[in-house]
C-alpha cells in the first residue's frame, strides 16, 4: 500500500511540475510589393499602408514607428532635452507690485512647511514676462534645462504669492501651464494643468476665507486677493515631483488576440511623411512561456 502511494505521489509530483509548452509563432508579413524599391516601401501621404499576413498566432501586436509607437522604445528609457516652461498669466484688481514669484528646485526635501519655506528655491520669474493687470500676458517659453543635474533628476516649480495688508490684494489666474522635455525627434509632457489637477500642494499663513489659498482646476491655478482690511496673506503652490528626463514606454495597437480568429491582412494610414520602422510581433503563450516571432519593414511616406 505504502508502495502504491509513493508511486502515485510520484506522478503526480512529475505532472504538476511540467511547464505547459507553446509554439514559436509561423508567421509572416508582406507588404505590397508595388511599392518596393530595394529595402524600403514608398507610399505617398494618405495612402493606405496594406500587410499581408499568413501563418497561424495567437496574439499580433503593431509599431507603426512612429513617435510614441517604436518597438525600440517599448520600455521605460530616460532623455533629457531642453527642459521648458511656459503659462499665461493675468492680475487684476489693486495696484500692489511684487506679488508673484516663479520658483523652482530640484532640492526639496519634504512637503512639510518647513521643508518648503527653507527649500533651495531659485527664482525664475525673470525669464519670462508676468502681467500687471487684467490682460493676459504669456510668460514665454522658459529654458530650465540648467536647473537639472541629469535625466534622472526631478524638478519642483511654486507659485509663491504674497498680499499685504492695508490695501486692496491682487487676484492672479494662472492659465496654460506646461513643462516639456523637448526632444530632437519630439516634445514629451512632463506636465499640465489639465493632468495634474489632482497633485498640485498649497500651503499658506491665512486659511480663511478659502479663496485666500491657492485653487487649481482644470484650467488654471487662482489664487483672489482680500480687500484692504484682509491680513498679509504668503501662499504658495508647488507642483508633484516632475521627473525631468523619464518616458513612458511607447505603446502599441492590437491586431489580433488569441480569442479572435486569423486575420489575413492589417491595414494602416500613416498621418505624416517620414521614414518609419513598422514591426509587427506575434506572439502565442501560456502561464509558463512566451514565444514570439518579429517582422519588420522600412516605410516611407513622400507628399
């Protein structure tokens, strides 16, 4: 009996420990071939781009080459270009001056008042133009690449407001707000008033009424001024850590998945001219194992 065990044991030992095994993909790519001069296929603006497909898959993934969608970029790499600034701005009401600072570091150590307050800021505000009144004034296009140590660094940028006491306090309203790393082949957001709505921190010396702190939406940063009687008011609002040099992984578009049928062709209209590498990746896989087959093709979109 105990024999019997053993042996059974034995098998079922052998059996969960099996890996489930896949096949490498037979699967090829063809272009048109009327398009072929030598090693490139040469399409005029607006063509549609038609691949040919014949093999078997489970799954086909595709990389049109273009910026965002590179098989080479398709995991997280760091670059810095040029770091840049841009907004608008407009202040109305009152006649104070000074009441608005551009600030950026690359050396916070907390978000806790103190840290912020102490924090090695650098003023910016005179590399562009703030307003001084209720017309909107575009800051201009901000070169901040010194302000990173390398591609791997992160960056802070405040608005620091300061109201005082005894007159009427001005209202300022932040608008287009934008910090890019531009690059040779294209422009990454790092970030925007629109996608960082939810991260932005605010501190200051007066809490109430509520309109005396800073208030991000959507579409801008306001912070309104008190009246003469309203307290000296010290309000800051400081950006999440914007890490200069970091880009997402490019991504691409799914052909086909493994609950879908054989597809015999994939159709693709490139939107610029430009030479491209498209790749396409079929790839079949289990818990246990991948496998993978890539073809690639030199495409070139003329006027």
């Amino acid at each position: 009996m105990k024999k019997s065990l053993l042996i059974l044991f034995a098998l079922v030992a052998a059996a969960c420990s099996k890996k489930m095994q896949v096949d490498r993909p037979d699967f090829n790519v063809s272009p048109d071939p009327a398009h072929q001069i030598a090693d490139t296929f040469v399409y005029r603006l607006g063509d549609s781009t038609r691949f040919k497909f014949s093999g078997s898959v489970g799954n086909i993934a595709f990389y049109s080459g273009e910026a965002g969608k590179r098989y080479d970029s398709r995991a997280m790499t760091y670059q810095l270009g040029k770091l840049t600034l841009s907004f608008s701005s407009k202040s109305e009401f009152g006649a104070q001056t000074n009441t608005l600072q551009v600030l950026a570091t690359n050396k916070l150590p907390g978000f806790d008042s103190a840290s912020v307050v102490n924090a090695a800021w650098k003023d910016i505000s005179s590399r562009g133009k703030l307003a001084t009144n209720a017309t909107v004034v575009a800051f201009g296009t901000a070169d901040l690449t010194d302000l990173a140590a390398n591609a791997h660094d992160s960056l802070f940028i405040a608005f620091k407001y300061s109201g005082v006491t005894g007159t009427t306090q001005r209202t300022w309203t932040i608008t287009d707000f934008a910090v890019n790393n531009v690059l040779p082949d294209r422009t990454i957001s790092i970030s925007s008033v629109a996608a960082d709505v939810a991260y932005w921190t605010r501190y200051g010396n007066v809490w109430n009424p509520a309109n005396s702190r800073w208030t991000p939406s959507a579409t801008d940063l306001k912070i309104t001024g008190g009246n003469e009687t309203a307290a000296t008011n010290i309000s800051w609002i400081i950006t999440r850590p914007l890490y200069v040099g970091r880009i997402a992984p490019d991504v691409s578009t799914g052909v086909k998945s493994i609950n879908e049928p054989d597809k015999t062709e994939y159709v693709y209209v490139y939107p610029a001219t430009g030479v491209y590498r498209a790749t396409f990746i079929a790839y079949n896989h289990t818990l246990d194992e991948e496998k993978s087959t890539i073809r690639e093709f030199i495409i070139k979109v003329t006027p």
